[in-house]
C-alpha cells in the first residue's frame, strides 16, 4: 500500500467503527499474490459457473 493510503487505513481502522474490514485488512496483508489470485480467480470462475447453469 501506498503510504497514504496506509496512513488512512490506519486512522479509519483505530476507530474502531469497521472491525470486520480491520480484520480481512489486516490478515490479507500475509497472503501471497500467487495465491490472492488464485483465490480471486476461483471465486471468478465460480460465479460464471453458477450464472451459465441459470
């Protein structure tokens, strides 16, 4: 992230007004991108699926 992007996420999540958002923020940080694309692709792929099947 950018750093003032970083910055502003920072103040936004010590509010403590989005603590899920803070969450999946803060544990997204760990992943690889090999595997956040992957992740991304499937879910891509699975909506397709789903809305071939209608």
């Amino acid at each position: 992230m950018a750093g003032l992007t970083r910055a502003y996420l920072k103040r936004t999540f010590a509010t403590g007004r989005f603590p899920v958002l803070a969450t999946v923020a803060r544990d997204a940080a760990h992943l690889d991108a090999d595997h956040t694309f992957r992740i991304g692709l499937d879910f891509l792929l699975d909506g397709i699926e789903v809305r071939i099947s209608r």
